[in-house]
C-alpha cells in the first residue's frame, strides 16, 4: 500500500513559491527548501519529482495568485479601468511591503534563467500570457466603453501595461515613494494611447 502524504501541499507549495520568489530558482538549494517547507529531499523529489518539478507548481501558484487578484478586483469595481490601475498598484506598490521579492516572480525567473532551463523559460513566458490575456479582456472591455482608445490593439495595451508594471517595480526598489508611484501609474492612464 502506498504512503499517503503527511503535509499540506498547498502550503508547501505556498512556503517554496514566497522561498524562489525572493531567492531566485538558482539560488535556492535544495538544504533552502528542506528548511523552509520542513520535507527532506527524498518527500520533496517523492512528492515533486524534482526542484524543477516544485518550482513549475510555484510559478503556477504565483500565476493563480495574480489571477485570482485580478478576479477579486473586476467583482469589486465596475469599471475596467479602475480594475487595472488597482491591480497594477497592488503589483507595484503593496508588494514592495507584503511580498517577499518586490519584483515580480515571473520576470525574475525570464531574467534568472539560461537556456539550460529553456522549459522552465517556456512554462514562465506561457504563464506570463496568461496574465496579458487577462490584460485584454478588461481593455477590450475599456475600448468597447470607450473609456481608452480603440487606435492601438488590445495586445499591443498589454504588453505596455507589462513593460510598466516591470519597470515600476524596479524603480519602487530603488525609490519607494507611494506617493509617486501612484503618481506614475496614474500618469500611465492618463497618456496617449489610455
């Protein structure tokens, strides 16, 4: 009969994404994991099949998390609009005190990697599409209530929003003044083509 596991693996799963969130895949050895999701390595290769392996579910953890936030954000508030600049405020400014890594996991995991891990490149660059897709659906909605332009595509919106939300998170490292930015985000909104 076959063991059954001894642990919650959502929270393991929790532990081990806040743990390669801040550390970076590289730089969190397998004595990092063991020591903060309480599993020796022969549970966590049992249970995950590798560190690769905790790491794609960490990186889908991380993924369902923004989701699951950007979900929250279009039931509390009407306008497409206000769910994007909420969100992108949460990202930018709400992590650099409640997350562990003020970046964000996907980016630094496109940045982190070589081709050596090109599938875990794959699996970030598909969950990192998942989030645009979402982008899309709130600016086609925008568009369609012609609250932004409809003379840029939904696509090309997206990808700008996530070049911005990169680069403020950066810059929130290195200046993190709330009140700017806010002021920076609401600038985003406020330009051609928003």
């Amino acid at each position: 009969m076959a063991k059954t596991a001894k642990f919650d693996r959502q929270d393991v799963v929790d532990r081990a994404t806040n743990l390669y969130w801040k550390k970076g895949f590289h730089a969190t050895s397998m004595r990092n994991l063991q020591d903060e999701i309480d599993l020796r390595p022969g549970s966590i290769y049992a249970a995950f099949g590798s560190k690769d392996g905790l790491f794609k579910e960490a990186l889908r953890n991380y993924t369902d998390m923004g989701l699951a936030q950007l979900e929250q954000l279009t039931v509390e508030y009407d306008s497409p609009i206000t769910v994007l600049k909420a969100f992108i405020k949460a990202q930018v400014i709400d992590s650099q005190e409640n997350a562990p890594n003020g970046v964000c996991m996907l980016s630094k995991t496109i940045s982190e990697l070589t081709e050596e891990n090109q599938d875990l490149i794959d699996i970030t660059k598909q969950h990192l599409a998942e989030i645009a897709n979402e982008f899309i659906v709130l600016i086609k909605q925008a568009q369609d209530m012609s609250l932004i332009k409809s003379n840029k595509s939904a696509e090309d919106l997206a990808s700008h929003l996530q070049v911005q939300i990169a680069g403020l998170r950066t810059f929130a490292k290195v200046h993190n003044d709330k009140d700017k930015l806010d002021a920076m985000i609401e600038d985003i909104f406020s330009h051609y083509p928003f």
